[in-house]
C-alpha cells in the first residue's frame, strides 16, 4: 500500500459483495485460527513481544465483534483489552494522549484499543466536542507519535472496519428491537447516524494524515461479520512473526492418596437450572 498518498472519498461501492460465510466453515477456520493465536501468545510471553492493536470505524462496524473473536479463547493477562469511557473533569485538563499511553503493553502483552487516541480524528471532531484547530494539531503530531511508539519496539497495528450505510442502519435497528442488544445503544450512536457523511470526510482527512510506512491503515470490509473476523484474525497473526515455544507435552501427575479424608455431609446449595 502506498502511504501518504491522497484518499479519495470512499463512501461509493464497497468491493463487490461475496456470498455469506458459511457458519460450518466460519467456526471449523476461528477455531484454526484460535490455535494461532495461543500459539502467538506463548512466543510473546517467552519472546517479550510488546503489541498494540487499534480497532477504529463507525458505530455499528463490528468492533466489539471482531475483539471478542480474538480474544475468547487467549489469557486476558495477555491479551489486554482497552475500551475507555468518556474523559472525566480531571483527564480533560490533562495533555490528550496521556490516558491512553498508561494502557500502553509492557513486554509479554498485547493490547487492543477498542477506539483510541484516534477519537480526537473521529467522534470528537464530528460531534464537535473539540476544535477544527486541536484536530488539525492531533494529524499533525499523530505519525511522529507513532513514530516513537515503533521505535520504542511496539508492534502497532491499527484497523478500520468499513461498513455500508444500509448494512449500519439494519445493526443498529437490530440494537432497538432486540432486548439483548439495547444496551449496545447509546445516545452518541443515534446522534452519529445522522452525521454519515461528516464522519466519511473525518475518516479520509485521518487517513490521509496519518497512513504511514511505520503505522500504515489495514482496512476491512465489515458487512459481512463473519468473513471480517477471520479476515482480521488472519491477517493479524501474518504481521506478527512468531513460531510455536517448544516445550513438552505436559502429564498429569498421580493424585494423593486419600489418607482417611472422607467428603462431608453438608447441605450444599446446589444450583440446578431446567430441573438438571
């Protein structure tokens, strides 16, 4: 990919759309894939590898969807997942990136920001909680922060998950009918719908600022949930070199003897759901 190149507007066509996954073959490759990445977590804990993974696009894109597919089957003490809430009185007068910096991994970890400092570029511009001016300023700092994140031995990642404007509309819908999701909902997600275009032109100005040979943009086409994910997970583990820690297939050892230990007869409150 060409970096710092001009981005053109990209809200025409997405690529032209691919059948839907089949789940058989979606679950039989995630679990091929979870493999991998338990793989890759022992070689950064034996290795010290320092990661840090972005996950940015619009509300509806499938962020949270793509996070829990890496991680469900991973240590959470390795894989860290960093999703912050709005600032409070006392971060707002501290310098921008200096809440996200105390996320930063330490050697043996991977972090994934679920938004990140990028919010400065997208929902803090659209929603005018800031200025065109610190926005300007954020693009401007932004690659040479990166920069230094690089330089210090971090893997950086960041990926943005694109989505249709219909595809976003039957989520979101799927978010106000649905009494599983409606916590998935929040006021900033209705009051972002309106305001498509705004966040298009706030992606391009990111991109084109930001979208560097040290800490290029991958993105992925979210329409289809399935297909994003293990497109993500794929592509994660082929940027990262690793190989498998050799070690010995563990044993169980034999159990004690019970030594006259015999079990109470206490009445346990046993949970029983269904009658089971």
């Amino acid at each position: 990919m060409a970096k710092n190149k001009k981005h053109k507007a990209r809200d025409a066509e997405p690529p032209a759309a691919e059948s839907k996954l089949d789940r058989k073959h979606y679950e039989r490759e995630l679990s091929r894939l979870h493999g991998e990445l338990v793989k890759l977590q022992l070689w950064a804990v034996e290795k010290g590898l320092k990661v840090c993974v972005v996950f940015e696009g619009r509300d509806g894109a499938g962020k949270g969807g793509v996070i829990k597919a890496i991680t469900e089957r991973v240590s959470p003490r390795v894989f860290r997942v960093v999703a912050l809430p709005a600032p409070t009185e006392r971060e707002k007068s501290q310098m921008y990136i200096q809440r996200y910096i105390q996320h930063f991994p330490a050697a043996g970890e991977i972090v994934i920001f679920d938004r990140s400092w990028y919010n400065r570029a997208g929902v803090e511009r659209v929603m005018e909680f800031t200025s065109m001016a610190a926005v300007q300023r954020f693009l401007e700092l932004a690659p040479e922060f990166e920069k230094a994140i690089v330089d210090s031995g971090v893997i950086l990642l960041k990926y943005w998950l694109e989505v249709s404007p219909e595809e976003q509309q039957r989520r979101l819908e799927a978010r106000i009918n649905d009494p599983r999701k409606i916590w998935k909902l929040s006021p900033m997600d209705l009051k972002s719908y309106g305001r498509w275009y705004d966040y298009s032109r706030a992606r391009d100005d990111m991109f084109q600022a930001t979208d560097t040979p040290w800490a290029p943009w991958f993105v992925a086409n979210s329409n289809d949930k399935k297909r994003a994910r293990l497109n993500i997970i794929s592509h994660l583990l082929s940027q990262i070199p690793f190989v498998e820690p050799k070690r010995e297939k563990p044993v169980l050892p034999k159990r004690q003897k019970p030594q006259g230990y015999e079990e109470p007869n206490y009445p346990y409150k046993y949970v029983r759901a269904f009658g089971l």
